[in-house]
C-alpha cells in the first residue's frame, strides 16, 4: 500500500477519544473560556494550528492538528475536531476526521456552504518522511510532496467524508510547498459571487530556469487564494501573488468578507526584509485578483512572525477584527484588534492574557459573543488549545 492511499480512509470520522473536559458549563451562566484541546492528552503529544466555525444549527466546530510525534510540523499527524453544543462552554468527545496513519494531514481550513448548510473542510497533506525545507528545495518526490483534499459533512460535523484529491486543480506543476489556511476559510454573501467558498492559502514556487539560483534555493512564499462555484466539488486558483522577491514574503493567510463586497485578505511576512511582520491587500472581484500587491500593515507592527485571523462581525458599523500575539519578538499575549476602515488601520481592543501564545481563529457567536481559539500555555507555548468568549461590545 503506498503512503498516500494509506493517508485516504474509506470514512473519515472513526475513531473517539475522551479528552478532560472544563468543569460543566453553559452559554446561560455567562462561560468565558475552556479547553478543548491540552496537549499529551488523547493519545497525542501536541495539539496545535487551530480552526473554528459556527455551523447552521449553532454548533461551534472545533478543528486542530493532532500531531502523535511531537510539536514539529512533519511526521504523523491527523485532522481532529472536537464539538460544542452550547456556544464553546463545554466540548464532545475528540474525532479524527482525516487520519495521516503516519503521514502529515493539517492545515484545516473549515467553511459552511451557505447554499446547502454543508461543512466544507480543505487540508494539506505531504509524507511524513520530508521537511517543508526539503520540499521547497525539491527534494520530495511528487508522491511525497505537498497534496491538497477537500471533505464534507452533511450532518453537523459529527461525520465528514473521506478526503478528495483536488491537487490537479489548485497546484500548478512549478509549485513546490503548498499550504491552506490555516483557520477558516469564507463563504461569500454579497454581490455577483454570493454562494462562492475562498480558502487563503500559500505556496512556493520552483527557481525559473537560467535564473541564478537554479538548483541552488527555492522561491519565497506567495499567498494565494482558490475557489469554489458549487458548494466545493470543483475548485479554480484565483489571485497569485507571484512577486517572489524577498520583500514581501506572504504566507499563512486568512480572509474576511467586507460590508461593501470587497474581500480583506492579511497574511504573515514570513522573514521578508520590508519593516513589519504582517501584510495584507484587498480584493474586488471575489478572490480572483488582489486591488493592489500585498503591502506592509503598519498599525500591526506588535504582532510576531505567526499566523492570524480576521473576522468581520454583522451588524452596520460593525468592526473588522483581527486576533494574534502582541509582543513583536515572541509568541505571547493574544490579543485582538479591530479596524473601522475596513483593514487600513488597526487599534488594539483586548489583551486576552499575558501568557504564551501563538495560532488563533476568530467565530462569531452570535451578534452578542465572538469566540477566539487559540494556541496557549504557561511554560511552553503550545500546552492547550483555549477557547475564549469575548463581548462583542468590548471589542468595538
């Protein structure tokens, strides 16, 4: 059996694990946090890269990497998910919704299809005998090399179907590293793309033939973005930030839907030698082009090299939110911001904790509530995965 076919289960929602579970708890009596996920707990040494949404009927979707080796991001890792039934108070047994069986699954990038109510959910997946470094210097075999699969669940997330490859559709050949997400991704609801899911995502690209470093290194990261038309069966790249000059080195994106159609898109500068660590740029027409190439965001200039989310809440006048650590030399203290212009600047709302931190994902609870997930600990900064609910009224 190779490793990518041992990677595909004949179903994807098999196995249970209890995990502690917070002291009982409901949205009622006012919960602020809990824990679904504490590392060495559930037969894995780390948790981590978290994603979360809020499905039709209410259910706050819990998603992570579960990773049996350690806290590398290589070897063998699943998808798990982890539910709640009363708004992130209190969670269900662990699931393994795509198994790696010694491979590595992750990168969730979750959204519902607001046509059929669907849980669509796109990861990555690569063996777990290669490093990203040995990938983007082209190392890995096309077998071993970055893949990507989409699944789907018809019934609340309590059973997802078996990963299906849509490499061929949203990797071109000279791409080398590929990476979805991580954290949701968005369905579109206004405008000519209504219905449309967009899933943020990163990738590298091989050296171009005659260049001077043929052979030698890889390209930078680029942030790009794919689509879907039809509820996630087919799937189309959309923009490509293809610059690949070390200025701007986009990657581990996340988007959000604007009021006025526009969608706003902000990505992690991994190492690129512009001043700041975080980047962003809009898009006007549904995720196929960006309005202008992805810039330095100054008023974020707190946040570390890591991952973020965003988030636009509903309501007019509503602010675009935006979730990370904010010490600019190390993961620590999550923190969440918010813009009134629509992603041109940023204010700091909240400091969460002063304690380790490092991936978040931001979900509305309501118009009332918004929940953050989030990577945390005391001595190490991956010990749990938390989930905060936050006032929106404290964020405005």
């Amino acid at each position: 059996m190779t490793i990518l076919s041992r990677t595909l289960l004949a179903t994807a929602v098999l196995l249970t694990v209890p995990l502690t579970v917070p002291a009982p708890a409901s949205a009622a009596t006012g919960c602020t946090s809990s824990v679904p996920y504490v590392s060495g707990e559930g037969g894995y040494d780390t948790y981590r890269i978290p994603a979360t949404i809020t499905t039709p009927r209410g259910t706050v979707l819990a998603f992570a990497e579960g990773r049996h080796d350690g806290a590398g991001d290589t070897g063998d890792i699943d998808v798990v998910l982890r539910r709640s039934l009363d708004g992130g108070c209190s969670w269900g047994p662990l699931t393994v919704v795509a198994a790696g069986n010694g491979d590595t699954l992750g990168n969730p990038a979750p959204v519902v299809d607001p046509r059929t109510g669907a849980v669509v959910l796109v990861t990555s997946y690569n063996s777990g005998a290669v490093t990203e470094a040995e990938i983007m210097r082209g190392e890995a075999t096309p077998e071993q090399s970055r893949r990507v699969f989409v699944q789907r669940s018809l019934d609340d997330g309590r059973h997802f179907s078996a990963p299906r490859d849509i490499t061929r559709q949203v990797k071109p050949a000279n791409w080398r590293w590929y990476a979805t997400g991580p954290g949701h991704a968005i369905a579109l609801r206004r405008g000519p793309y209504a219905g449309r899911l967009v899933v943020p995502s990163n990738h590298s690209a091989a050296p171009v033939a005659g260049s001077a470093d043929t052979g030698q290194e890889p390209r930078y990261y680029g942030a790009h973005a794919i689509y879907s038309d039809d509820g996630g069966r087919n799937w189309r790249v959309g923009f490509v930030d293809d610059s690949y000059d070390g200025l701007a080195n986009a990657n581990e994106s996340t988007a959000a839907e604007l009021p006025d159609g526009r969608l706003y898109f902000s990505a992690r500068d991994q190492h690129g030698t512009s001043t700041g660590n975080r980047l962003d740029s809009h898009s006007s027409d549904g995720a196929e082009t960006l309005d202008r190439p992805y810039t330095v965001q100054p008023t974020l200039n707190d946040v570390p090299v890591v991952e973020g989310s965003v988030l636009q809440l509903p309501g007019r006048g509503s602010p675009l939110l935006f979730s990370a650590p904010s010490v600019p030399t190390a993961r620590q203290a999550m923190a969440v911001w918010r813009s009134t212009d629509g992603g041109a600047t940023f204010t700091k709302a909240r400091t969460l904790s002063e304690r380790r931190a490092a991936y978040s994902d931001l979900v509305p609870l309501g118009r009332r509530t918004v929940g953050v997930l989030y990577e945390t600990g005391l001595t190490g900064t991956y010990e749990t995965i938390e989930f905060r609910r936050l006032p929106v009224a404290d964020l405005r």
